[in-house]
C-alpha cells in the first residue's frame, strides 16, 4: 500500500471514529480487562507486517478506545475537540520538529512566541516571557522552580538545603503542587496546606497566619500558590487578597489557572480571576476547556530572567545554542531539549474560533453547568455537594438513604455508570461524603444529554436502594 492512500485510509478511519462518537450511546468499550487483554494482538513482530495491517490495529485502537468527544463524556477536567486543532496535530507530526532552535522550528518558534504573548496579555503581565509545557504539573512545578530562583539567586548553580523552605498552597490544591514540592528539593511536608473557606477558596487571613507561624518558627517562606479552578469542586482563590498577604512578605506569587483560566477569555467571567496581574507567574491549561488535544499548556513569567535562569544550562549545550539564536530560542526556556510543536494545533484553533468565539463557548458551558446544577437541586432524589462557581457541578444520589448508606450507594453507582458506558463522570470526596463530579468541557453536552445522564444516575441509583438490606 502506498503512503498516500494509507493517509486517505486512517483520515477516512478517524473520521468514521469521530462522526459515531456524536451518536453512539456507548462511549466506553463494554470488553473487560483481563477479556481485551487476552483478546489484542499487543505483540512486535520480527519481520514487519506492512501499511495494511497498521490499518487493522487503528481500527481496533479506535474500536477499543472511550470517545471522550461524546455528550456523555464529562469525567476529566477536559473532553470534546477542536477540528482545527486536529489538523494541527497531524501537521505537527507531520513536520516533525523540535522547539529548541529557531534555526530548525521557524515559523513554530513565531507562533509559539505569538501565542504566549497573547495569554500574558490577557492576563496583563506586561513584558513576561513563557513556554510551553507538559501540562499544568509542569507548569506548577515552574513556578514554584522560579519562586526558589527568586529567593535564592545562586540555587540553580550551587544547589541548595530546603529542609527549612516553606511554600503555601490551598488545601484544595491540585496534587501536583506535592509532586512539585519533592522536585524542588522542599518536601511534602514543607508545602504547608492553607485553610478555604467553605467555598474551598483560600482564606487571605490563615495564608497570613500560616506563614507568621512558620517565621516565628525560624523557617523561609518563599512561595505563595494560589489556584483559579480548583479540580473537584471548581473554587477560585480570591488573587487580589492573596496577593496583597504575598507582597506584604515578598513571596513569589504562582497562579495554578490550568483549569480556570479559560476566564479571562470571557468579559463576563473574567471576574473570577481579579488580581491575576499582580501575580509573578501563572499556568494555563488550553487542553482542558478548549478541546485542543492533549498536551496543551503554558507557562507565563512576568521576569524573564528567573525563568532563564532555572532553565539555564551552564552554557554546556554548544552543540545546540549558538549567539546568532539567542534572542529567538525558546529552548532556552524550557526544562525540556527536545519539545514538540503543541503551538500550532492552539494557534489554528485560536484563529478558526477567535477571541470571540472562545469567550461564547465557556460562556455556554457555564449556561449549561447552571442547568445542570438547577436540575439537581431541583431533584428530591440529589443532593448539591458545593457551592458552583465554574462548570464543575459536585453531587451525589440520596433518594430515600439513610446518611449511613450514602457512601456506599454513591461508589457502587458511579461503578455501574462505569459499567454502564454511556456516561463518563468522575468521583471524588468532600468532607468524607462519595460524590459524582461532572464537568462541563466538552462541546458535545446539551441540555438533553445531560437530562439522559440525570436520568441514568437515578435509575441506577434506585436500583441500588432497592438491592441494599432491609434495616
Ligand atoms: C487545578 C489543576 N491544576 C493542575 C492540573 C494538572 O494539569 P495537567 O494534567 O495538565 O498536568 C490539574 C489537572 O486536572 C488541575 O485540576
């Protein structure tokens, strides 16, 4: 077979897959581990086996994979996709190049730069300088990278003790913040969790109180991280007041928006990230709320140099850097050498959809996550289980369960939602009680879909009442 009928054959392959995903009630394979298992040919041949049969194991990838562009897909902080920015993955492969140099990546080098100038813009950080990362962890961990950079100028050079280094983080954080905490050389224990509010948003007065009790305990404070989404229940960190409490103690100040700052794209919702400007760096996630394939994510700096010093290597890579690239090398502010172009498959959808069309998109998630929280309030048989401020809507089955038995019944029914396949959420934990988390990220959901998904969870949850032992 050809290359080029082969390419026909996957795009046409891929299309097919794409097109059932918008009417296909079953969004997840039924097949069962140990069967799918058994049942792939997983094996690497010695002799090849040719284009065609790379066809057949396509199909049987997309066969067996969940159809994450489905209306009943709302599980992960992301879903659904940009057509466009299909087109910029398939380029992306397809003029396979690394971000280092601009010598070898031009015109990505110029969209790349382009695209993180906007989003510094967006959110006014004046002369700032970024990347592109491997998502939002990596974005965390840049920041607080940068923050250990700022406070201890000599660190990247000559190493340095953190056992006595604090940074402060809401106790609703992401978990990646702990990962960060040990690459950074401080420590589970020395990222010290702020109490929220019962909104789950950091509370400005415990940030204070946290760190004066760490300085009357001798130890450093040198970073406060604030979150703009919080991943299980969508809560926004009040940015003005914190940072307020960070420049009081000159601490760096990150931003963890990779889910909620989508925001500032929106005059109506912007709101949410009041304050943003007076931050020292921030993270974003585009493969999240913005259907661009996954990986999508940057990294803004207000101070270029921080960011160049923790990505500086001793001068010791003469074999890629030369003066000439100096100004225009955006490997020089990475942590990776090799990187791929994850610009341009952002940079097509940007231009297909506009400033304009990203703000009525989120702004219809938001109409659509309203609905849905409306109709769960409005459901004797479930229970709201935090306050709204994005499109995460937390909730749990109650019907006529005692308190006792709410945990058990709300396990059980996310696994046979599991089991089920039309529907994808995820479950999570709030004050010890099992709930459901839906997300709205995915421009597949309507209103109908998500009163199907409503339906499901009651019937599979008065099914389990039902099965549960007479007190
Ligand atoms: C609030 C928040 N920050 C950071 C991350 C990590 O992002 P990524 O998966 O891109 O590393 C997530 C992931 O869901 C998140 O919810």
């Amino acid at each position: 077979m050809e290359s080029e009928e082969f390419l026909d054959e996957v795009l046409s392959r891929v299309k097919s897959f794409l097109a059932s995903s918008q009417t296909e009630s079953q969004i997840r394979p039924s097949e069962s581990h140990a069967s799918l298992a058994r049942t792939s040919d997983l094996n690497l041949p010695l002799e090849g086996r040719g284009l065609e049969a790379a066809l057949d194991d396509i199909e049987s990838v997309l066969r067996n994979s969940v159809r994450t562009t489905a209306p009943g897909f709302m599980n992960p902080l992301w879903g659904g996709l940009s057509i466009a920015s299909i087109a910029g993955e398939l380029v992306t492969a397809a003029t396979n190049t690394a971000m280092y140099t601009y010598e070898i990546a031009p015109i990505a080098t110029l969209i790349e730069s382009s695209i993180l100038k906007r989003i510094a813009e967006l959110a006014d950080f004046g002369t700032s300088q970024g990347t592109l990362t491997t998502g939002g962890s990596n974005g965390n961990l840049l920041g607080m990278l940068c923050a250990r950079q700022a406070k201890f100028p000599m660190s990247s050079h000559a190493g340095f003790d953190g056992t006595n280094m604090v940074a402060f983080v809401s106790e609703e954080s992401h978990y990646s913040f702990s990962i960060a905490s040990n690459v950074v050389g401080i420590g589970h224990s020395n990222l010290i969790k702020v109490r929220c509010n019962e909104h789950g948003q950091m509370r400005p007065d415990a940030l204070e109180e946290e760190i004066e009790y760490a300085l009357a305990e001798g130890r450093i404070p040198f970073a406060v991280l604030a979150t703009s989404g919080t991943t299980v229940k969508g809560s926004f960190d009040p940015l003005r007041a914190i940072a307020a409490v960070a420049h009081k103690y000159e601490l760096w100040m990150h931003v963890d928006a990779a889910w909620g700052g989508s925001c500032l794209f929106s005059s109506q919702h912007r709101s949410l990230m009041d304050g943003i400007e007076l931050a020292d760096s921030f993270c974003w996630d585009a493969h999240k709320m913005m259907g661009i394939p996954l990986i999508c994510s940057a990294f803004i700096v207000k101070d270029a140099d921080v960011l160049k010093a923790v990505c500086s290597n001793g001068n010791t890579a003469h074999y890629l850097y030369i003066e000439s690239g100096e100004d225009l090398d955006l490997g020089r502010y990475s942590l990776q050498c090799g990187r791929r172009n994850d610009a341009l498959k952002l940079w097509l959808a940007w231009r297909e959809i506009g400033d304009a069309g990203w703000a009525s998109m989120l702004e219809r998630f938001m109409e659509l996550a309203h609905y849905l929280e409306e109709r769960v309030k409005n459901h004797a048989s479930l229970e709201l289980m935090s306050e709204r401020m994005w499109t995460n809507v937390c909730f749990r089955y109650v019907g006529d369960s005692s308190t006792d038995e709410r945990n058990r019944i709300n396990a059980e029914l996310r696994q046979r939602l599991i089991q089920d396949g039309r529907f994808m959420v995820s479950r999570s934990t709030i004050d010890e009680s099992i709930i459901l988390r839906s997300v709205i990220a995915n421009r597949s959901v309507t209103e109908e879909s998500l009163d199907a998904f409503l339906d499901c969870v009651v019937s599979l949850g008065k099914d389990i009442e039902r099965g549960l032992p007479q007190q």
